[in-house]
C-alpha cells in the first residue's frame, strides 16, 4: 500500500533535527522514523519538499517451503506526485535464516526496516547532485 508522508524536522526527535522536511512515497510496510535519521541536511537542502519525494519500496517474505528469508528494499528521488519509479535506484537485498515457527510479523518488519536503512543509507553516501536521474537520461 502506497502512503506520502510528509516529515517536518522541528515534529520530530533531536537525532533527526539536523534535517530539513522531506516528502516521501512509501509501498511497502515500514516507518519513515525507523530510518528517517539517516536523512542529511545536504540531501533535503537539493531534495525539497514542494519538488521533490523519497521513494521507497520494500518487502521482506520467507520462501515457499524453504527456511530462507529475503528483503528487498529500493529508494530513490523522484518528481513529487510523478508516480514513477526512480531512474536512479538504490537497492538493498538481504538473506537470512529462520527457525522454523519464528517468522512473524514483528520479525518480518525488522527484517524490511534493516534493508530500507541500508538503501537510504547507500543513497545518502552519494553526493545530492548524483543521487537523481530522469527517465529520459542516458545511463
């Protein structure tokens, strides 16, 4: 399910006050204060709100007959309200064993919000002015 959320810096916990507000797109089940202070100053000062969304799309399962658990997570900068998928994409992919009788979806949660991090992690290393490129450009 698709959520935009918006997130004001001065709404939010000292850890996360360094960063300006953001928009973000979210499809999948995670929270955008899981991960929301790995956001720098320098990435919402290029991405503002009134242009500019997060997107972020994840998802954690455990495979069919099987005791191996896969996250998946992708983030990018996208147009806001665009409903696109980022051109430049960041992605996460994790693997995991699980005891039989232990996924749930407290576990499940865990599992997507450590690849989300991960991926808007990567993202944030990158300087602002690389992190977002348009459909129509060139790789």
């Amino acid at each position: 399910m698709k959520t935009i959320v918006a997130v004001l810096a001065f709404a939010v916990s000292a850890n996360f006050a360094h960063a300006g507000p953001f928009l973000v797109a979210n499809y999948g089940n995670t929270y955008v204060k899981d991960w929301q202070d790995l956001v720098t100053r320098d990435f919402t000062a290029r991405f503002t709100p009134d242009t500019w969304q997060i997107f972020v799309y994840s998802d954690a399962e455990v495979l069919p007959r099987s005791t191996q658990a896969v996250c998946k997570a992708i983030v990018g900068v996208v147009p806001k309200d665009s409903h696109q998928f980022p051109a430049r994409q960041f992605v996460t992919t994790r693997t995991a064993t699980v005891k039989p009788g232990k996924w749930n979806d407290d576990v499940a949660l865990d599992f997507e919000t450590e690849c989300v991090r991960s991926a808007i992690d990567n993202m944030m290393i990158v300087q602002p002015a690389k992190v977002y490129r348009p459909h129509d450009q060139q790789r």
